[in-house]
C-alpha cells in the first residue's frame, strides 16, 4: 500500500474515532432535550468531505450511520424505534457524505476559489439539509413509528425537527467554515512520497 493511502486512511480514521466518541459519550454529537435530540456528529462528515473527498465523506457518512444504529439499539430512546432501521439510519448518512463531497467540488469548480469560506459554507448547508430531507422523507416513506403516532404528535416532532435542523445547520457552518479550511491547508502541505 503506497503512502498517500495509508495516510487517507490515517486521516480518515481519526475522523471516524471521533464521529464514534461524539455519538456514545453523552451530550456531545447528540445534545438530548425532552424526547429528542440536536445531532452535530454530521460535522466531521462534512469536514472530512471537504478536506479528503467525496470517498472520505461516503466512508466517515456510513461510519455516522453504523454509529447511530448501534446508538439506538444501546440507548433506548424515543428515538430508538425510528433509528433501528438501516434505511433511515444508516442510508441517509452515507448518502450526505457523498452529497457534502461533490457539493464542495461543484461548488469550488463554479466558483473557482480555493479556500473561500463560501464554498465550506454551501457545503455545510446543503449536507445538513440532505440529511434532514432524508431522515424525515424515509420516516414518512417507510411509515416508521413516528407516522403512526397520530397527527398531533407527529406534527409536534415535525416542528421540533425542523427547529433542530435550523441549529443544525447554524452549528455546521460555523465549525466548518473555522475548522475546514485551515484544516484543508494543512492536509495539502503534507506531502507523501
């Protein structure tokens, strides 16, 4: 295996070890309040899809998702009962870090910069919305519990969702646009020969 791929694996365990951390130590990659909880373990998805690719992004997305099956299996929520399917939890987070890979190409290519903060930005919004479109649309799709709870209650969580999406997406673009870039800088003056 030459250099530059142990490296990207290198790389992108660190991102993985911190993505399990931030999902199964309390009150880090999912902030709890009441029967829900604001997740900011997308970030180092993001992060890793700006800095190493979109086949990083793909890899640390499904590490997000295996993460937040076993979390749901292991600690019994409310949630637990909508996360124990693959196809909401696991599926939707690949599929944002690929989004976040390709997002933060396109968007560079177009805008043709380099570094600018704008392209981090796009980025973080785009994947923090995929993932919300995702996890809610394959909720309603695969009439998931919280469907079947009734109207009241589901309209309840919908709202909260929504409202968590907003934090989300704040949460996102703040950390990757500061820890992103120089981030990015970094990984591209290490040389592997």
């Amino acid at each position: 295996m030459s250099k530059k791929k142990t490296l990207f694996l290198a790389q992108v365990a660190v991102l993985s070890a911190l993505i399990t951390i931030m999902t199964f130590v309390p009150q880090i990659g999912y902030i709890q309040y009441g029967m829900l909880s604001i997740v900011i373990v997308h970030i180092p998805v993001i992060i890793g899809a700006c800095t190493l690719g979109p086949l990083a992004g793909t890899i640390l997305g499904g590490v997000w998702g295996v993460t937040c099956l076993l979390r749901a299996v292991w600690v019994p929520s409310v949630e637990t009962a909508i996360f124990v399917n693959p196809l909401i939890s696991v599926l939707p987070r690949i599929i944002v870090g690929l989004v976040a890979g390709w997002v933060f190409i396109g968007i560079r290519k177009l805008n043709r910069s380099r570094d600018g903060l704008g392209v981090y930005l796009i980025t973080a919004i785009c994947a923090t919305l995929t993932n919300t479109v995702l996890v809610i649309g394959a909720i309603v799709l695969l009439g998931a519990p919280l469907a079947q709870m009734g109207q009241m209650l589901t309209t309840i969580i919908s709202v909260a969702l929504l409202l968590n999406c907003s934090v989300e997406i704040v949460s996102a673009a703040v950390l990757t646009t500061t820890i992103a870039p120089p981030l990015k800088r970094a990984i591209s003056r290490t040389t592997v020969t």
